[in-house]
C-alpha cells in the first residue's frame, strides 16, 4: 500500500474480453489473464450464461454426506482429460489448498502403506507452489518465503532445470539430464525418508517463467519410481493448454501420482481447485478405520457455482478447438514479438506455448513497478517479475491486440530506463 501513495491503484468498472475498463473508459489489455486464471476472456458469455443457470439451482451446499450434479459431472469430465488414469478428484476452493492436500495425501499413502518415515518433499529451485504454510514450504522464493521461514517444514530442493543455467552449446534438453543427475543422487541418498516430489512442468511461473525441457520430467517420473517417491505435477498454472498441450506433462508423455489444477479450471471465474489422483492411492484410504481415511474439509469445497463453471469452461474447450487455435494464436504472438526477441535491451527471450518471457538488460530494483506504471498509460496490464517481463494473455485475445501488446511492449523498453 505504500508504494500505491506513489502509484495510484487501477480501479476496474468492468471486463470484456480482454479489455479491462476504469471509471473513466479508459481501457486495458490484460496481458496476464487477471494473474493466470482467465482464459476466454472478461465476462465471457457462454460461462456467465452456465454460473446464472446454476444459481437458479442450487448455489451451495456440503459436501459431506451429499452431493450435486456439477460436482460430479466435473469429476467425470476432469478424469477423461487423463484417459481415465486419474480418475478420482479431491475438491478445494484454491490453489494452495490443493498442494496442501496433495503433500498430506502422499504422507498419508505412506503411513496407510506402514512406511511412515517418507514424510519429507522435494521441490525445485525456483518452485512455487502457494504462500499456505505447507505449500510455501516447497516454495522457493525469497520474497514470499523468508519472513516465514522460521514456521516452515524442513525439505529439499534440487537444482531447477531452468535452461537458462545450461552451458553454451550445450541444449536445453542435455541440462535437463544434467539436472536429473541431482535429483538421482537426492533420490538416493534420501529416497526413504521422501513422499514426493512436487514440480510445476515446464514452466516455473512465480520464479519468471523458468522454461525446461520435457526430458527432465521423463527423468523425474522413472526416478520416482525407481526409489518409489511420489510425483506431484502442480498444473495450476500450466493446466488448460496455457503450454500448447492441455496439461503440460503430456509433453513427456508420463502421468504424475498427484496432479492439482487451479486457475484456468474455471475460466478465471470463481475460486475452485481439485487433486487428482490414480486408483492406487484412492484404494489405500478405503477403509472402515477413519484414521485411515483422508480427512480434510473446507467450507465451500465443490461448490456449485464454480464446478458449473469449470464444465462450462471445459465446453469451451471441445467445441471451439482451443488447443489447435492456440497453435495459430502463439505462431501469431511469436510472429509480432521478433522485434522485442531481437532488441539490443531482451535477453533469454522464450516461449512455451501461450507464455512469453524475456529478462531485461539494467533492470534496476524498482524497473518491475516502473514498467507497469508505464504501460498502464500504453492501455497494457503488466506485471513484470523482477526484470523477467513476460506475456500470458487469455486465449480469446485477437489479431489486433497480438499486435497492440508487441508493439507497446517494444516502445516500454525503450522508455523505461
Ligand atoms: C498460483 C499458483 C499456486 C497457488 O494458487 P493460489 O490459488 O494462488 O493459492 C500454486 N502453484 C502454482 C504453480 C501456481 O502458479
């Protein structure tokens, strides 16, 4: 709040498609999809259609002893985006809340399977997985984790496969097996005592979009099970195509144990977030003993309205082709950005489906605030990490805007100091 006496805040009268509007019409592109979440735009139609045809149904109610359509029809929908191999959904309402579940979950499995000294993680440099306490434990980033850091859980990190470490000449797929090397040598060294390892596929998001090659994953999955260590593929930012494929770890071809969406799931409409998981571990709590059984409630878990809109969003999905149209939307993006991957200030400049970063040569301390002040006068919501500035923009932007945000970004480079 005190750097906002400097910066005013943006006041948002409304949203429609990618445009966010202020109380004097002024207008914004929302080139990080509201932080991740939106997808087919500001007030989209047919999603606001499906949330006002539940809210004349049922708009809430436990999820303990009962159940409701949405509920299901969406446990049923996520299972077949899996062939069926994560078949069982555990509901929450945020993203946090869903690593949480998935980290007891996996201590759990093991404690049900009488090994219960596999109780410690193993996460990435660089991970980000939520500021709950026992997410931000396998979290590392210093800005959100060191004043906490005293409350944490003990765990591991290993080295991040962030392809911006590798050597020259050497490809981002052999840092990848490089990089597994650590994890093979964690891995046997503490195997025992490890439940699991929680990555985010891909794209390291919160750290600046680390980009990785997908052989690091084929690695970690044969790891895990060689020393029998579960792997949590944290998908709630890379979920729902955001990396050209619908989830990110079908680039390397493997299934994790554990996979938690959030974000994307419900358009970036209501709060909603889910685990899931394969038949294996769902049986391993299937039992009379209730000590056995996986207790973990919150409030609003499973509610209606977001269930309703995440089907709506799923819908959206099958009858508009929205992983073959973003292949022509992210040519398009990449297309007008040759200018900034080219200019004298962009370093690392990447891309993994509808993600785009670059660091930014002399950026100071304060350049991330600056540059997002500055672009708000150029019509473009822009968050830059440090001095990582990067694109996420919803799926439904246009031609017209791809251009807009291009073209902007290169004339914000050349004004901010
Ligand atoms: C955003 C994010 C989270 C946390 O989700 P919230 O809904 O903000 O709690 C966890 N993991 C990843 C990879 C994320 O990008």
């Amino acid at each position: 709040m005190k750097h906002h006496e400097a910066i005013p805040l943006l006041p948002v009268a409304r949203g429609e498609g990618c445009w966010l509007y202020d109380f004097e019409g002024r207008r914004f592109l929302d080139a990080i999809s509201s932080w991740w979440v939106n997808l087919f735009g500001h007030c989209n139609p047919r999603i606001g259609a499906a949330i006002a045809e539940q809210l004349g149904r049922i708009e809430h109610v436990l999820l303990a002893g009962c159940t409701h359509e949405p509920a299901v029809a969406l446990a049923e929908r996520l299972a077949r985006t899996t062939m069926g191999r994560l078949g069982h959904c555990f509901y929450a309402s945020d993203g946090a809340c869903a690593v949480e579940i998935a980290l007891k979950m996996s201590f759990h499995y093991w404690r049900n399977a009488g090994r219960p000294r596999k109780r410690r993680f193993v996460s990435l440099e660089g991970s980000y997985h939520g500021e709950t306490l026992g997410a931000l434990a396998v979290t590392d980033v210093a800005l959100f984790r060191d004043t906490y850091a005293p409350l944490l859980m003990a765990g591991s990190r290993v080295a991040s496969p962030d392809w911006r470490g590798a050597q020259p000449g050497e490809s981002a797929a052999d840092y990848a097996v490089r990089r597994a090397l650590d994890l093979a040598a964690h891995l046997e060294a503490h195997g025992e005592e490890t439940a699991a390892l929680i990555v985010e596929p891909l794209v390291q998001g919160a750290t600046g979009m680390a980009m990785y090659d997908a052989e690091y994953l084929r690695r970690a999955r044969a790891l895990c099970d060689r020393h029998e260590v579960h792997l949590i593929a944290d998908e709630i930012m890379t979920g729902f195509g955001r990396t050209g494929t619908f989830y990110a770890h079908e680039q390397a071809g493997i299934t994790p144990d554990f996979l938690t969406l959030s974000k994307g799931l419900t358009g970036g409409y209501l709060p909603l977030s889910v685990v899931m998981t394969r038949d294996a571990i769902h049986e391993a709590f299937h039992d009379d003993a209730v000590t056995r059984a996986f207790l973990h409630s919150h409030s609003y878990t499973g509610n209606p309205l977001a269930c309703r809109a995440a089907l709506a969003t799923l819908d959206i999905f099958d009858e508009d082709a929205v992983i073959a149209g973003n292949r022509a939307r992210s040519a398009r993006l990449t297309a007008a950005a040759a200018p900034l991957a080219t200019h004298a200030r962009v370093r690392n400049f990447r891309n993994t489906g509808m993600i785009w970063a670059f660091e930014v040569a002399g950026a100071g301390e304060s350049y991330a605030r600056e540059f997002a002040a500055r672009a708000l006068a150029r019509e473009l919501l822009l968050r830059p990490l440090g001095g990582t500035v990067y694109f996420m923009p919803p799926y439904a932007i246009g031609e017209e805007e791809t251009d807009l945000l291009a073209r902007r970004t290169v004339e914000l480079l050349d004004e901010v100091p």
